[in-house]
C-alpha cells in the first residue's frame, strides 16, 4: 500500500470526522422538541434506508453475499451503532455536551487502540501513541471550560460505554472488510438493526417530529453524518489502522467547536483554544506523512528483526535480510 492510498484513506476518516461533528451544532440550531433518544433512532434509521435503497437500486446481490463468516462482527458493529445512540446521546442529556464529547472522543482512540491490539493483534505505533496523547490532551483542554464539574456519574458512565461501542465498532468494521462484502449493504444492515434495538425507546417520542425543523434536522443527519459519513468511515478504514481511525475521529470535537464559535456565536477561552491546537498538531502528527521521522531512525540495522510503522500507523517487521512478513 503506497503512502497516496494510506492518505486518501486518512482524508476519508477525516471527512467522516467533519460531518459527524455537525450534528451537536445542527441540533442546537434545529431546536426540535423530540428526545435525544428518538432523534439519534431516526438518525440511524434513516440512514440505513437510504443506503439500502442505493444498494438495491445498483447492487442488489450485495445482500444475499454476506457470508456466514462476516455476521458475528456485523451483528457486534450493529449492537454497537444502537448503544452508542443511546449511550452518547443520555450522556449529554445528563452531563452537557461539553462533558459528554470529552468523555466519549477522549477515550474513543484508547479502546480502539486496545480493542484493535486485542482483537485484530495489531502493534501499536509509537507514532500512534504520542499523537493519541496529544489529541487526546487537547480534547481534554477543548471541553474543560465547559463542563461546569460536578458532572452526574451516570452521565460519564454512559460516556465510557459510548467510547467502548465506537471501538467495537471501528474493530468489527475492519473485520467485516477482511471477509470482502460489500461495505455499503453490511453498514446499512448495522444502522437498521441498530435503529431497531433502539424503536422500543424512541417510538413514543416520534410525533415530536412533527415539524419542518424536525424534518430538516433528521435529512441532514440522516443523509449527511450517517450515510454518507459511514460510508467514507468505512472506506478510510480500508487504508489505516482501527487505532488510527479511533484517532482521526477526535476531528469531530474540533469541527463541533469550531462551529460552535463561528455558527453560533460562542467564544473559545485561551485553553480551550491551545486545546484546539494542540489537538490538530495531534491529528496532523498520527496522520501526515513526515519524512523527517524516517531520517530519524539509525542507518545501522540490528540484529533480528525490526519494526516499521507506515503513515497509518500499522507496524510491518521487516528482518535484516529486507524480507517483510
């Protein structure tokens, strides 16, 4: 894999990253009467409509290939796309956005990282761990104006679950391209079945979407931060790592804040703004090819093998004699 695939797979991630950062801005500025709960069902649910709709109008046989193989992580990333919905979006209902996106995106890189190590055996970079780091700490300097303290331990629990679920995923989505289905019919079969484990809890609070806001909001996050977001997600994992997806998705809190000052007319404290910072230069550290990281390495090659990480993050051992495994 050549280092123009590894980065278009890196922008993919990225671009997943931007819209789903919409989608706390797109609320507030949609305001609908609905729950968290019914909005998040609605979300997913419609999303995965549309994407069966496009597979049944170009690949219908994308369905009935789905192998015996491919279910168990389909069924794992279906579980975890419904419990995130459910557990992100209580989260900020009882401990604010601020608290919720710290918890949820700050740990969101370290359980995919563990759940990639565990799962798929995957090394872990030492470029992963120090750019993971310093996201992660601007993440943490982003939010922390905003959260008031006192935050309800429910609420961050919740948070906790929310950043498990998106590692499970991000893992289970990297298994599913291993058995080589077709990606847009197994998200869509991940989004409905997780929208339907969430009906029971969402469908007293569907006439709250009544409404031409209502509607507004649920097309945007439908089409755009679920369809469309999913779908370049899953295509960007085919050239990075888990652990470096989990990464790139702390894009998400710098998209929401940056919105957040621009949109709506919020103003960033000096933390929050090195925050912002220093969580780019995270991004951009875990993700940027830099050739002058290779020139720091010692032209000497010891004995047994060595190992090479590429841009994404991913570890190849290469042994004296230049043979790769």
């Amino acid at each position: 894999m050549d280092q123009r695939n590894n980065f278009s797979g890196v922008l993919l991630v990225l671009a997943a990253g931007v819209l789903w950062g919409t989608v706390g801005p797109a609320q507030v500025l949609a305001d609908s009467p609905a729950s968290p709960i019914t909005l998040g069902d609605a979300r997913i649910l419609s999303g995965g409509l549309l994407l069966a709709a496009f597979v049944l109008a170009t690949s219908p046989r994308s369905f009935a290939a789905l192998s015996r193989p491919a279910w168990p992580p389909l069924l794992a990333a279906s579980a975890a796309t419904g419990t995130f919905q459910a557990a992100f979006l209580t989260s900020v209902d009882r401990t604010g956005a601020a608290v919720a996106t710290a918890v949820v995106f700050g740990l969101a890189p370290v359980t995919t990282g563990l759940f990639q190590r565990l799962v798929l055996r995957t090394r872990l970079t030492r470029r992963w761990t120090v750019g993971t780091a310093c996201a992660i700490a601007g993440c943490a300097l982003l939010v922390l104006p905003g959260s008031g303290g006192g935050a309800d331990p429910l609420g961050v629990g919740l948070g906790v679950l929310g950043a498990c679920c998106f590692g499970v995923y991000t893992v289970s989505a990297k298994r599913l391209l291993d058995h080589q289905v077709g990606m847009a019919a197994a998200v869509a079969v991940t989004l409905l079945i997780g929208g339907t484990l969430l009906l029971p809890w969402a469908v007293q609070g569907v006439p709250d979407l009544a409404g031409a806001r209502s509607w507004a909001l649920v097309g945007w996050l439908g089409i755009a931060t679920t369809a469309v977001a999913y779908m370049c997600f899953v295509h960007g994992l085919r050239r990075v790592t888990a652990a470096t997806a989990g990464t790139l998705s702390l894009a998400e809190p710098l998209v929401a804040a940056v919105l957040a000052l621009a949109v709506l007319g919020e103003r960033l404290s000096a933390p929050a703004t090195a925050g912002a910072l220093l969580l780019l230069g995270g991004l951009v550290f875990v993700s940027v090819p830099l050739p002058w990281l290779s020139r720091l390495r010692p032209s000497r090659r010891p004995d047994g093998p060595v190992d090479l990480p590429d841009a994404t993050g991913a570890v190849k051992v290469e042994s004296t004699t230049g043979e790769r495994s």
